[in-house]
C-alpha cells in the first residue's frame, strides 16, 4: 500500500483527512504530524511515499519542512494541501521542491487522485495556479521573483511579502476590517483572512492588533 504522512497543525483536521483518504482509497496514512520538524522525523521511522503538507504551521512551516525534507530525502514526494492562494508561497513551495501544490477546497476524489498522482511522478497544480505557469517567464526566475514579493528587513531578519499582503498591512492598521479591506481590494473575504494569517505567521506574531502594532513600531507602512 501507498504511505502516506499528513502535516497539519490542526488536528480535527488531521484526524478528518486520515479518515477520509483511508476509508476511500487504498492508501494507508503512517502517522500524522503538528509541524514540519515532526514530519522530518516521521520520513526516518516510515519512508512515506507521499507527504500532504501544510504551509502555515508554528515551529517549522511547510517551506521550510519542504526544503529540509527534500535535501535528505529527494525520492519523498511532496504534495502541498493549503488554505494559501500566496503566488510567493507557490513559488517558493516548487523551488524548496515540492512535487504538487493544492487548496484545502478540493473535493474527496480531487484529494485522493492528487496524493496517488504525486506518488507516480506527476506534478500536480491546482487550477487555480494554472495561468502562473502557463506564462512566458519562468516561476523561478528573479525578475518573477520581483513581482510576487518584496523583501522586509526586520531586526535582522528577512521577510517576504507579497504588494497584496503590503496593501492589507497598510488597511489593517488604518484600522480597516475584512469586509472592508476586501471590498477596497475586490478580493473575497476568505483570500483576505488567508493573508493576513500568512502576515501574522511571516512576522512570528500572534494576532491582528499585535501585527498593526509592529507594522507602525518598524515603518512597514
């Protein structure tokens, strides 16, 4: 049978795709894994054929875990499952490796063909990232880089954030809620609230008012 890790800091979540892949699929879940540190240990102790990884988690995000992953275990194939719509987090995901990238709104069979089709080689994109790749200019390149980011130097340390994450940072602290702010930048209010955990998470903050807080501290608007 397929091996399969799942990697998600939300265990309801963990525990429901366990048992949706399981009861639907002849693929056998080894372990499930809180961050991506634990995922790393997991790849020694189960050789998974496939990971279902999440982006957004503490102590060792998705990216991360990718890259760390991939270094010491290339044959390991790694779907990223997210919540993301982040055009830096899909650019970053395939550079550090990843073989696959899809959004926590597949459907059951959508999932399963996915984790079987990554386990085959096949790289596997949501169809909402299609139009990235079907441009001229390659996702890794540096000048693809420019538009999709723009690096913040903080204390030191660098943070990426998309000219979408900069325009919600500069809304959040002129005190602007979701509705708002999704309104103003005609985006749905699920990307918006996708974003702004991201921002939290990028900066290792805990909440909204914490991330105006520094944004106005450090100028970043």
């Amino acid at each position: 049978m397929m091996k399969v890790v799942i990697v998600d800091d939300h265990r309801l979540l963990r525990d429901s795709l366990k048992n949706m892949i399981e009861h639907n699929s002849n693929i056998d879940v080894v372990a499930c894994a809180s961050d991506g540190n634990e995922a790393y240990k997991y790849c020694e102790k189960y050789k998974p054929d496939v990971i279902l990884m999440d982006i957004l988690m503490p102590i060792c995000n998705g990216l991360e875990a990718t890259k760390k992953i991939k270094s010491k275990y290339p044959d390991t194939k790694i779907l990223i499952l997210t919540a993301s719509t982040d055009d830096f987090n899909l650019t970053k995901a395939l550079n550090n490796g990843a073989d696959g990238y899809i959004l926590k709104d597949v459907g059951k069979d959508e999932l399963i063909l996915s984790i079987e089709s990554t386990a085959k080689g096949l790289g596997i994109i949501h169809r909402d990232f299609l139009n990235h790749l079907k441009n001229d200019k390659n996702i890794d390149t540096d000048e693809t880089k420019k538009e999709l980011n723009s690096t913040i130097i903080v204390d030191g340390i660098e943070v990426a954030l998309t000219k979408q994450q900069q325009q919600i940072l500069k809304m959040i602290v002129k005190g602007y809620n979701n509705k708002q702010i999704s309104q103003e930048l005609f985006l749905a209010e699920g990307t918006v609230k996708n974003n702004i955990s991201e921002i939290i998470s990028k900066f290792q903050l805990k909440d909204r008012t914490q991330l105006a807080v520094f944004a106005i501290k450090y100028n970043l608007v």
